[in-house]
C-alpha cells in the first residue's frame, strides 16, 4: 500500500479523535445569535470582552431561548428583554448589578431567588410564570414598576418593603389577603383582579391611586374606598377626580351597587361595572 493510500484511510480516524472547536461562552444558540445581532458581531469570537460591551438587548422576545448560561459574563447590560421564551433558570443574571429594566414575562420560571441582589433595578416584568413565592424581590430597593400577573402567589407580603413602587400587578395570582399592600402609599397602578380579595381596606391608605383593576374578587363592601375618595374630593383632590375603578365580576352587596357606587362617581371616580 502506497504511502498516499496510508494516510488518506487514517485520516477519518484523524478527525474522529479530534477534540471539537471549543464552545463559546452564551450556551443557547438562540441567545448568542440575538447578542450577536445586538452586537452586529455576526461572526468571531465573543470574548468577555465583547460581552462586556453588551449594555441593551431588546430583541429577545419569542425566540426559543432555554439556557441564559453566558450571560453572566454581560457585566454591564441594564436593559435585558426575553418574554415567551422557554427559560427555567436565572442563575446566570445574579451577578448583573447594574440591570434597571428586566422583562422575562411568559416563561417557566419558578425561583426568582437569583435575582435578590439586582439592586439597580427599576422595572421587573415576570408575568405569565410558575412563581410562588416572591421573597426574594422584596429588598430592591430601586423597584417602581413590579409585574407578576398569572403566577401562584398566595403572599404578598414580601411586597410591602418595596416602598418606592408606584405600579404593581398581581392579578391572576392566589392572593386573599392584601393588608401587606397598605404600605405602599406612592402606588398610583394597582392590578389585583382575578383573585380571592374580600376586604379592600388597604385601599384606603393609597391615597395616589390613579388606576384600580380589581375585577372577578370576592369584594361585597367598597365602603374603604368610598371614605377615602369622599375626603380627597372634600380636600385636596389629589386622587378621586383622576381614579378610574374597575370592579365587575364582584358579589357586591345590594348597598354597594346602588348607594356606594354613586358616592364614588359624585367623588368624581370614574367607575367600571362590567
């Protein structure tokens, strides 16, 4: 056999045994072809260097993405959005302190324990998951607008420490008891529809209320409420004459469909029955 002939067969087990092209650092092909097209880097390595100078991606939406591992290495991106994807674990984003705008809406996350630490942030969209307890949330600090529409939150406890939130939505959710929620006196969008709420008199210490949507509860009695508007419109009109009210889909009580509903709108609330 020629020499030729002897190299050409060994060849394929040449390449057989050699070790493949080593992987970049963004695992989910889905994720690295949208930081590449943020980047207008199509090809070439992304060195940490490169992740490094990745500070907005907004084109994630509905990509398939499942494994964020990588991302880590984006040390300075404040704005990340990646809604209806596939994604389970945040781990990755624990360590990006300087994120302010955060929307991983419609995916299968259930522990938002990894993002405890995301001081920096201002704006959290995480509706449409699998999440359960919201802990975890509550020491950040620089939080103004909270989404968590359509998880399994039965406490919202955690909530009242977020005193700087001036929108939060947690309709959909499990929730009974919305006591906790008295603390936050800047709230002007309160989102709790779809729940099992009864008693609404937390409501009646948010006296910068611009929007209410607490349809489809278990409320009988708006008499909360009524005092609340009745003083504003009386003094400093700070809330009422601007309060829109959505509230069909409730058991009211006969005295709140006919009297307690009229006192609102002569208050100058804008009430929503259906």
């Amino acid at each position: 056999m020629s020499r030729l002939s002897t190299l050409l067969l060994a060849l394929p087990l040449f390449l057989l045994a050699a070790p493949a092209p080593a992987a970049g650092p963004i695992k989910d092909p889905a994720l690295e072809a949208v930081i590449r097209a943020n980047l207008h880097f199509a090809n070439g390595d992304l060195t940490d260097e490169k992740l490094k100078s990745v500070h907005i991606v907004t084109e994630g939406n509905q990509k398939g993405i499942k494994d964020l591992s990588g991302l880590e290495k984006c040390t300075n991106l404040k704005e990340l959005r990646l809604a209806k994807n596939e994604i389970t674990d945040v781990k990755p984003l624990a360590g990006l302190v300087e994120l302010q705008s955060l929307d991983l809406s419609h995916n299968k996350i259930k522990d938002v324990t990894p993002l405890a630490g995301l001081k920096a942030l201002q704006y959290l969209e995480l509706s449409n998951n699998e999440i359960e307890k919201i802990d975890p949330l509550s020491g950040l600090p620089a939080l103004t607008s909270l989404y968590l529409t359509g998880n399994k939150i039965a406490d919202c406890g955690p909530a009242a420490k977020l005193t700087k939130l001036w929108s939060i939505h947690l309709g959909k959710n499990q929730l009974k008891d919305i006591g906790p929620l008295a603390a936050l006196t800047k709230i002007d969008t309160l989102e709790i529809s779809d729940n099992q709420i009864v008693d609404i008199a937390p409501l009646g210490k948010m006296t910068e209320l611009k929007l209410v949507m607490m349809s489809r509860n278990k409320v009988t009695d708006l008499t909360p409420l009524v005092k609340s508007a009745e003083a504003d419109a009386a003094g400093p009109k700070r809330f009422a004459p601007y309060l829109r009210l959505y509230l069909g889909g409730n058991p009211l009580s006969d005295a709140a469909k006919k009297d307690q509903i009229a006192a609102l709108k002569k208050a100058g609330v804008k009430v929503f029955e259906e």
